[in-house]
C-alpha cells in the first residue's frame, strides 16, 4: 500500500482524522503579486497544457512555475522538491512518491524536515487526489515529529494546474476548504502558498 492506494474514508478511520469542511477557510488570506516572469509563464503555458491534457504537462508547465515562484519568494531559502520518494511508514501504506513537496529547509539533496506543504497533481478530477495528499500530509506531520522539528500545520493542495484547493492539518484535524481556486486568480493562489510558510517562519 501506498500513498496512492488511500480512499478517503481509509485514510480518516486508520489515522483517527477529524474533517472540517468549510468554504473559504483560505479566502481572507492577503494575495501576493504576480512576477512578470511568472505572468509571462502562464500567459504561454497555461493554454498549452490544457490543450495537452496530461498531468505531466500540468505539473511541468503551470504547477512547477508556481511553486518556484513562491521559492523565489522566499529568497531560496525554502526546499522544492519534485517527483521524489517519501518513505516515512511503509507498515502503514505511508510511502511512495510525492508530487511536489516544499520543506522549511533551504537543502536540496534529500527532503529534511520541517515538510511543510504537499502539492498533489491530477489530471482532470480534484476530489480523486484529496485523500493522497491527506495520506502525504500525514506522512509529513510524523516525518517532522520524529526529526525533533514538529510545526503546527502542515498545509496540502489538491491540483489540476488551473483549479486549486487548499488543506490543513493540525493535530489531528484535517481541514478542507471546499473553495476550489482558479488560475485568474493566481495572486489568491500564490497568498494561500505564501501564507502557509511564513506563518511557520
């Protein structure tokens, strides 16, 4: 078992999760500007990935432009890692791979806590990635307690490259919001990802 393999209520019952779902938990974040790099990227991207229609397009030509964009926010001093394995509790279905993790920590060689943000990619369905990226989130919040380098939230995004929607686990809470974010409103996007690292700096 693996990350992947998690239905939703699989995920909430094994780990004792209790959901809360609101909408616009995230909507009163500030935004954050747009680079004209960034803006330059998805005027040229974003049609094209579409039109492709593949999670890897997705991912390669709007989610991994984003994410560096919020790197570059943070002068560099924050990890951006891609397609890598993520290895916390096989026993307990907590492995395989992760689709975009940010880390507090500026090393690039290997994931090292504090796991702060789990970026989920699909194709076309949102709701089919909500309990991998919970399961990933999970993962997270153990892989850091057990460095020494537990933080309050850890934050997860369920993505198509387009549409957006945003988690948070405390404790054991896990909260959804049933908002979905779209790309026009890239600034919305980019002050949720923003604000979950900056308020665990």
């Amino acid at each position: 078992m693996s990350y992947s393999d998690f239905k939703l209520n699989e995920i909430i019952d094994t780990f004792g999760l209790i959901v809360q779902e609101s909408s616009g938990l995230f909507a009163n974040l500030p935004e954050q500007e747009c680079s004209d790099l960034l803006s330059t990227i998805l005027r040229e991207n974003v049609d094209l990935a579409v039109a492709i229609g593949s999670e890897k397009a997705r991912s390669e030509m709007i989610i991994s432009p984003i994410l560096l964009e919020i790197r570059r926010k943070f002068n560099y001093q924050i990890g951006l890692f891609s397609g890598v394995e993520f290895a916390v509790d096989a026993q307990r279905g907590l492995n395989g791979f992760c689709d975009f993790i940010l880390s507090l920590s500026p090393e690039q060689l290997f994931v090292r806590s504090p796991v702060i943000v789990l970026v989920e990619s699909k194709n076309e369905n949102l709701r089919s990635g909500l309990a991998q990226c919970i399961a990933e989130m999970v993962a997270a919040q153990i892989f850091n307690e057990r460095s020494g380098n537990a933080i309050k939230s850890i934050y997860g995004a369920v993505t198509i490259g387009t549409i957006w929607q945003f988690m948070k686990l405390e404790s054991n809470v896990i909260s959804i919001d049933l908002q979905e974010y779209y790309i026009k409103d890239i600034k919305k996007i980019l002050g949720i990802l923003y604000a979950a690292i900056a308020q665990n700096i």
